[in-house]
C-alpha cells in the first residue's frame, strides 16, 4: 500500500511541476503577473460543473412553512433551496421571510424569491465571475428542466483560481 501511495504522490508532484512549467511559458512576465495570468487561464478552462457544491439543505415546496424554519435553524442557515417534487427549483426562502409568513399567515409559496440567477454545469467560470461577485445569494446551477443540480458559491469561484 506504501509502494501505491507513493506512486501516486509522484505523480501529483510532476502535474504539478507540468502545470506549473506550462504556466511560466504563458508570459515572459514577472512571477506575480505569471501567478494572475495562470489563475486566469484556470477561468478559462474551468466550468461550474468542476467547482459547484451541493447545497447542505433542500426544502420541498410540498413540506411547508414550519419545516422550512426547522431546516434552517437545524442547519444555521439564514436561506434555503426551495424545490418542487422533482426538484424544479421553487426559489429562495430566507429567515426574514419565513418569520414574516409565519406572522401573517401565509403560505411558503407566497414569500418565495423566485428571481433566483441560475446557472448550468457547463459554462465557464470565467463567465459566471461578474455573477457571481454581484449574487446576493450563492448561483443555483440547474439543467435544462430546472432542476437544481447545485449551488456556485462565491467562495468556490475563488478558491477555483488558487
């Protein structure tokens, strides 16, 4: 098992070393600028289906108010994923509005963001970068049917450059 381990690990650091050859041939540049123009180049080739995240909570639209609030007090989140039974992306739900239906006797459906940014797995990252820096919420990443696939956070589109 040693023996595999370390192969592997070999073969880690020469992607590594390849990768980072290529990089200083992109520019006869310093190493700083060589550095951006290689975090760059990674926008380029990178698409949401390689750095999208499953969100960590989902609530159906069919399961109502009350267990939309305990997802997200169980979970410490201030919004939530909303999906229909196939999982169509419904909205966002967030806490303010929660409590708010909650106090006024509405239903989920009715406090809905529904005004989501959508996203799908294979545009570039390079691409969704001005979206994703101004998305209040993270980017929902959805098929052809709507359905929720995942979420692009702002963090996994910058810790993609690194």
């Amino acid at each position: 098992m040693h023996r595999k381990s370390s192969i592997y690990t070999a073969l880690l650091f020469a992607g590594m070393a390849l990768f980072a050859s290529s990089c200083m041939t992109l520019s006869g540049s310093a190493p700083a600028e060589r550095a951006i123009e290689a975090d760059l180049y990674k926008s380029k080739v990178l698409s949401v289906r390689n750095i999208m995240i499953t969100p960590s909570s989902l609530v159906k639209l069919s399961d109502g108010l009350d267990h939309a609030l305990r997802v997200m007090r169980r979970s410490e989140l201030s919004s939530v994923y909303v999906v229909d039974g196939k999982m169509k992306l419904s909205g966002i739900l967030t806490l303010s509005d929660a409590m708010r239906a909650k106090k006024e006797a509405l239903a989920l459906s009715e406090v809905l963001i529904r005004d989501v940014t959508t996203t799908t797995t294979d545009v570039l990252v390079e691409d969704i970068m001005p979206l994703a820096a101004e998305a209040f919420y993270p980017l929902a990443v959805v098929d052809d049917d709507q359905r929720l696939l995942g979420i692009v956070t702002k963090a996994s589109v910058l810790s993609s450059l690194i």
